[in-house]
C-alpha cells in the first residue's frame, strides 16, 4: 500500500471514530445504534489508543462504570434518551441507575485492557487505569461461570441471541424455534428505518428475541434464575473462546501488576475451558460447533462461531486445521471471512450474521492465527479486510461474494479494526505472551 492510501484510510478511519464519540464512550453509528454497546466499546478502545490513550481507557472505565451488582456488565448502556431504537429502557426496564439492557455479551474486555496496557506510551498511567478494571473484569469472569455454567463443566451457554453478538446466526435456528412467538406485547421494529430489510433479522427472529426479553424481565432480571428459565441455552465456541481469551490475557496482566489471586484464578478458568473446547471440536466439519445445552448435541452449523475459536490459545494442530478451514472457505467467497459457509443452502450473503463479513471477526481470528504460527492465511484476512474497506468504504458488514457494504454505515468498531490491521501490517497480530 502506498504511503498516501495508508494516510488516507488511517485519516478516514479516525474521522468515523471523532464523528461517533460522544465523550466517555462511542456509539457504533448514527441512527441505527444510538447507545454504547459492550464488546463493540471494548474492540473501539484498541483503536482509540493509536491516537489518545487516555480516551481509550475511557472508552472501558465508562462501560465498567454500569457493572451490575452481581458482577454482570449489560451489553447496552443508554446514557441518553433516543427513541430511534428498539428495545430501549422502556422496555428493558432493569431499574438500573443509568439504564441499561438485562443481558451480556462477548467477554473481550481482558483481552483489550492487555493490548492496551502492553502498547501504553504511559506506562506508569496505563498502570494505575487497568488495575481497578482488573478487579471489576474478574468479577465478570466469575459472574460468567456462576451464572452461565451451573454444573461446572468449564464452558458457558448464552440464553438469549443477542448476547453473542452475532444475533440471527444459522447456529440458533434450531434452538429459537423452541422460543415462543405469541403472547408478547406489541413493537415496532425502529432498525429498518435505517437499514435493508434484507439485511436485518426477520420479524419472526424479532418476535423470539423479544419473547425471551420480556420472560426474563418477568423474572425480575435474576441471574440467578434465567440460566434454567430460558428455552434457549447455547454453548457457542466463539463465545467461549473470547471468554477464555480473555481470561488468560488477564491472568498474564494479573501476574504482571502483582495480583498473583486474581491471576491464578483466571489462568485456572483458562485452562479448564479450553479442555472442554474439545467437546465442541467436530472432525467432519474441520471446526468447533455449537452445542445445543438442551439437547446435549452439536449443532450441525459450520458458522464463524467455530472459526472464532483460533483467538483462544488453542492448540497448534486446532489452529492449523482451522486455518486450512478458513482457505478452503476462501475458494468459495471473494473475500474472508464468511460468517456462514457459503456451500451452507441457508446461506444468506447479506443478511447480517448468517453470510456476511464482519471486519471485527477478521481481526480476532488472524490475530489468534498469528499469534498460532498461522501466518499465510492470518495475512490474507487482514489484506481482504483492507481491500474491502477500499471497494466498499466503513459498512457495518458486508457481502462476502461481492464485497457489497451492508448494514449500517461509517462504523465505529470497523474503523477501529482498520487502525488495527495498518498497524499490524507486516507485524505478528497476535502475542499470548
């Protein structure tokens, strides 16, 4: 890349994020997502940092900031009123001080205060601003594995869609069709005032993930109780695979900042989830799969939930296989990585999770894959996540078989990922230290 392509994409890329910063946290984009959501705060901060470290440590200590009693940190925060999105706290009703949603989401937090803290041009302000958010990260940590991992067996289930991150995957049809529809109190979806029908959730998606909101909030918003009330309880290994991520990462900063408790507590959560990863690897399909909890069964779903599992350490002939995965995905897409293979017949190219890219899944599978030894196949996805911001600018997501943007658009974390890849560009992406 020429020097001045690279200036002009770093430049493009801050102005979303100073277009979309609202002072101590981000928003993903104008209109379609007006509040700060959780994993998509936690991947922005990295590129925050390559311009203002102190408002990268911001981005986090505000998310923190809404932690729940119980160590819960929602996967959405509504700082201020905006009716241009659906569900907001009216229909959360958590009866938090500053409203927020009932539910979590991917665990990166640990892995982001790492990279920060280790990048820090600040050692000595990098220091004091991670360890309180080491303590408040593990109280997450152990909320994860009380709540979400009820007979021990070192793996956690999500019981709504959306904490995923990935809300429509194919990986849940199976496990939403069990999720009534009937019986829940009327809506009006505000996303498709800004987005493609076409590339948003069906209204029968809508319906289920509004079912679970409103059964959980009959329960008063218990954690203690909504693991074994939801009908829907899925064990998905990029899920699990950030959490342990994160764990180890923490654990690594633990050690190194002198708290060896914390540490150890996080390395041991680490290493038990990552012997029970195995129990999602399937032979045929060359990657980890879902498990449905109910059922006790993997899900026969070859998403981008199991490809995410390079980003935790797992081990060498695991990453191997899911480098060679992930090629052989590339001789059926024009770009990497699809969040559904397209030779799936219920692949859907632009519609949200069940075809299209997502630049932030790039990021973490090639940084897991280099830090593996995977390098080859690591640089191919950072040079097909450049060469889509070049065809197609900042989108959301975008399709996988013509790079056509999707989604909504000038999008926080896909300009933080961009800063990431330049920087990581003729570098190892990864380092598990």
């Amino acid at each position: 890349m020429e020097p001045a392509e690279r200036a002009a994409l770093v430049e493009n890329a801050l102005a979303i994020l100073r277009e979309n910063d609202r002072g101590a946290y981000t928003v993903p984009t104008r209109g379609l997502y007006p509040f700060q959501w959780n994993w998509d705060s936690c991947l922005t901060a990295l590129g925050l940092g390559h311009h203002d470290e102190d408002r990268a440590w911001r981005e986090i200590e505000t998310l923190f900031g809404h932690q729940w009693p119980d160590g819960m940190v929602p996967h959405i925060v509504f700082h201020v009123p905006d009716d241009g999105y659906f569900p907001g706290p009216d229909v959360w009703r958590t009866k938090r001080p500053v409203p927020t949603s009932g539910i979590t989401q991917p665990a990166v937090a640990g892995f982001a205060v790492r990279r920060l803290f280790e990048r820090a041009r600040d050692p000595a302000m990098a220091a004091a601003r991670a360890r309180p958010l080491l303590a408040a990260i593990d109280r997450w940590h152990q909320w994860f594995f009380a709540h979400r991992d009820p007979a021990g067996e070192g793996l956690v289930a999500i019981i709504h869609p959306w904490e995923s991150g990935r809300d429509n995957s194919i990986d849940w049809d199976e496990a939403l069709a069990r999720v009534p529809r009937d019986g829940i109190e009327p809506y009006a979806r505000r996303d498709l005032q800004h987005a493609d029908a076409a590339h948003r959730p069906t209204d029968a998606d809508y319906d289920r993930f509004v079912w679970l909101l409103e059964r959980f909030r009959g329960l008063g918003w218990d954690n203690a109780r909504l693991h074994d009330a939801s009908p829907f309880q899925v064990v998905d290994p990029g899920f699990n695979a950030i959490l342990i991520r994160s764990c180890h990462d923490l654990a690594a900063l633990a050690e190194r900042l002198g708290d060896d408790e914390l540490a150890a507590r996080n390395r041991a959560f680490a290493e038990r989830g990552l012997a029970a990863l195995e129990s999602l690897w399937s032979e045929a399909a060359g990657q980890y799969l879902a498990c449905d909890r109910t059922t006790g069964r993997l899900v026969e779903s070859c998403s981008i939930g199991g490809l995410l599992a390079a980003f935790a350490p797992i081990p060498a002939r695991r990453a191997e296989a899911l480098g060679r995965r992930i090629a052989a995905l590339g001789e059926r897409a024009g770009h990497l990585v699809p969040s559904h293979d397209p030779a799936d017949a219920r692949f859907d190219a632009r519609r949200y999770w069940r075809g299209p890219i997502w630049l932030i899944c790039n990021y973490m599978i090639a940084d897991g894959l280099a830090a593996a030894g995977e390098d080859v196949i690591a640089r191919r996805i950072g040079a097909d996540s450049i060469d889509l911001i070049g065809k197609s600018g900042f989108a959301e997501y975008y399709d996988p078989l013509t790079a056509e943007p999707c989604g909504g658009g000038r999008f926080t974390w896909t300009a933080a990922m961009v800063l990431e890849f330049l920087k990581t560009t003729g570098e190892q992406p990864g380092d598990r230290g």
